[in-house]
C-alpha cells in the first residue's frame, strides 16, 4: 500500500503539469500523511518536511556542482571547446566521414571538462553540426551523432550525475569517478564503431588532409584545453584534491586559460556567465532538496524492504538482478529526466543493491549510464531536444539519426552487466 501511495501521488502530481521538485514535495506530503494516518508516524509535522529540506541542500560535496557548471560556462566562452574541435579536425577530419570522428573524440575529452550532458552537447552541436551540414553529411544522423556523445558526460569524470549520485547513496564520488573513466571510453568507442559503419553509405567527400607542421600547430594551440582532465584525473588519483576541490580548480582553470590564454573570454561575459551557472544550480539545488525529503520518508516507510521483497526471486543472481533493474531504470528514464530519476530511484534501489551484496561503485557507474542514455530516448530525452534546437529538425528525425548509436549504448551496457570486471578491474588500478 506504501508504494502505491508514493506511485500515485508522485505521477499524479507529475500529470497535473507541477514541476518534478514540487511533485516531489507533494509526495512527501502525502507519504507523511499516510504514515501518520497507519500510526508509523506520530503525527503529521509539517516542520520535519521543512528541516529535511534544507538538510538535503546542506551537502558539502554538492559544492561541486556549481563549479563544474561554472567551468562549463567558461570553457565555452573562452574558446576551449572550439580548440578541441578544431584539434579532432586537424587528425581525423581527412578521413571519410571525419567530421563524424571529430564529433566522438571532442564529446570524449568535453565530457572530462564539464560533466554536463546538455552544456557539452550545445556546444559541440552549436559548431559542429553547421560544418556537417555544408559537408553534404545526413542532418539527421549527424545530430543523433553528437547527442549520443553528449551522453557520454555524466559517466566520464567529472560527473555532476556522480556527484549527485554519492550524496543521494553514501558513495564515494572519488571511487564513482574512477570508475566512470573505462565506461565512458567505451560508449565513445562503441557510437565510434556505429559511426563508421554508418558513414560507409555517406557519400561525402573527406576533407584534405592538413600538412604536418599545421596539425601540430593546432595540437600545441588546444594543449592547454586537453590539460584539464589530466590534472582533474590526475589530482583526484594522487590526493592533491577532492572532486569538490577538483570542481574549483577547474573553473579557476578554465576562467585563467580563457581570459589570459587564449582571451577569448571578455570581462563584460562574467557576470551573464555567473548567472546562467547559477540559474542552473538554483534548479538541480531545488531537486536535491525535494528529492531527500522523499528520500527520507520513503525510508521511515519501509519502501526499499517492499521492493527487495518484490525483488527476491532475482537475489540469488547478481547479473539476472542486475537485469532487471537495469530494464526498470531505462523505462523510468523514458519518461523523467536525468535528475529526478536519480534521486528518485536510489534511495529505493540501494538497499537491494547492498542487500544483493553489489559493489554500490560498480552500480552506480552502470546506473548513471542508464539514466544518461535516457536522454537520448523520447519523449523527454533532454539532449535530444538540444540537437533538435540547434539543427532545426523535429523530435522524430533526431529519434530515427540517434537510434544506431543508441543500441551502440546500450550494448556496452549489455556488457558492463555481464562483465562487471570492465568497471571493477580499472578501478582498482586507479585506486592503488
């Protein structure tokens, strides 16, 4: 009965239009009333709700989300995503369907810049798409390309997802971050190997190739833009600096590399660049904070016990369990977006996690991957509406370019549930 209390006022609240952070505070409403109406509870205490909301914004480590949001910011105004694109074009642009190439590698190394999905994918489709357009490639196939890309941002460290993740389950956001590095490589390998075998049948004149002296002219002008991973990656192996550390080295970064470097970051941009990094904080915050008063009722509620309950005839099997909740999460992921989905699921789905005896790194990597390949998927797939804005092309044509990169995704999915040594091997590797 519990559950279905939480079910029905979360999707009802949901299908009268509220936003998700209000309908989740509708939830946690109706949970406490019905809790204090079976005796669970005491008494319906509207001060608690409040309290719980503010603990849930009160988390040091979500420090790092402005951070990361700011130094995406930045490294868009300041010329560093155009340097990256610029360094893919000068190695791989000659071969045939090289924008294409370029697209997979750029996605790859903006993923280790900003860890936001929809920032990396405006900027990649803001300059790559119109390049792809006048080169005769497919429109839509090019746009399903660099939204499937985009994707590969809240798995490769640094991950605003993991961060949000680590607070929501207890985890370590180091470890989660680690172990998103192999996953991440993989997806950009996988929808690399889709792309080729979709650019057999473009008929596209490759690029010239560029002289020697001029690519590694366009190498040395990016070096300072491809450094950033190194010394977020790095610092975090060698315990110079926590991720929520990490997240300020690398907006001081990227604001010193843009204004002072390459100076394209011009003083009169901070202000509007503070407030758009800002804005979006203000919405993942109002989340978070939503989402643990949820979060915490769901847990007075016994909700987790209810749904290891329903879950144990997949105990026994780590792989079939992990299946199942796999399957789960791809089917709430079509109809919630990233975040909600996160904080709605983990404090639900981490007790039978650990109660399976799961690594909770090794399912958290594989559940922020699921969630990110939601974006790609209708109808709300945020990422796919980004494409579609930037190349003026409806939700169905983006759907039908995205959809060999999306099985791509999901294959390695596939793989990291039957092989959990791909996720947990490296990991151990990076923590030695």
């Amino acid at each position: 009965m519990t559950v279905s209390v939480f079910i029905l006022s979360l999707m009802g609240a949901m299908a009268l239009g509220m936003p998700i952070a209000y309908a989740l505070l509708v939830c946690g409403v109706c949970l406490m009333a019905f809790l204090a109406a079976t005796g669970v509870l005491n008494a319906f205490d509207a001060q608690i709700i409040a309290q719980r909301f503010v603990d849930g914004a009160d988390n040091f480590p979500l420090l790092a989300v402005p951070f990361f949001l700011l130094a995406g910011e930045f490294m868009n105004a300041g010329g560093l995503s155009k340097r990256i694109v610029n360094l893919g074009v000068a190695w791989v642009g000659h071969y045939r369907g090289g924008l294409g190439y370029v697209a997979v590698i750029a996605a790859i190394i903006m993923a280790s810049l900003s860890g936001s999905a929809v920032a990396d994918t405006a900027a990649l489709a803001a300059i790559l798409i119109p390049m792809m357009r006048q080169a005769g490639y497919d429109v839509n196939r090019s746009a399903g390309l660099i939204a499937a890309g985009g994707i590969i941002a809240p798995v490769i460290p640094p991950s605003i997802g993991f961060i949000i993740f680590g607070v929501a389950g207890n985890v370590s956001i180091t470890k989660l971050f680690l172990a998103g590095i192999v996953p991440g490589v993989m997806m950009g390998i996988a929808i690399g190997i889709a792309w080729w075998w979709v650019a057999k049948r473009e008929n596209v004149q490759p690029a010239p190739k560029m002289p020697l002296n001029e690519r590694l002219r366009t190498t040395l002008n990016s070096i300072f833009a491809i450094a950033l991973p190194v010394i977020i990656i790095g610092g975090m192996k060698f315990g110079v600096f926590t991720p929520t550390e990490a997240a300020v080295v690398a907006a001081v970064y990227s604001f010193l590399v843009g204004m002072f470097i390459y100076r394209e970051l011009k003083w009169s941009q901070i202000y509007g660049l503070f407030l758009a990094a800002g804005k979006t904080t203000a919405v993942v915050m109002f989340l978070v904070a939503a989402a643990m008063v949820s979060a915490w009722l769901i847990t007075v509620a016994n909700i987790p016990t209810e749904v290891a309950n329903m879950l144990s005839p997949f105990m026994d099997n780590k792989i079939l369990l992990m299946f199942v909740m796999m399957v789960l999460i791809v089917v709430v992921g079509t109809a919630l977006d990233f975040a909600p989905t996160v904080l709605i699921l983990t404090p639900v789905l981490m007790p039978v996690v650990i109660k399976a005896g799961i690594d909770p790194v090794y399912f958290g990597v594989l559940f922020i991957m699921n969630n990110a390949i939601g974006l790609i998927t209708p109808p709300v797939g945020t990422v796919l509406n980004v494409v579609c804005g930037v190349a003026r092309i409806s939700m169905d044509d983006a759907f039908k370019g995205v959809m060999p990169f999306l099985i791509a995704q999901l294959i390695v999915l596939f793989l990291l549930v039957l092989f959990p040594q791909l996720v947990m091997v490296p990991l151990s590797w990076w923590m030695r």
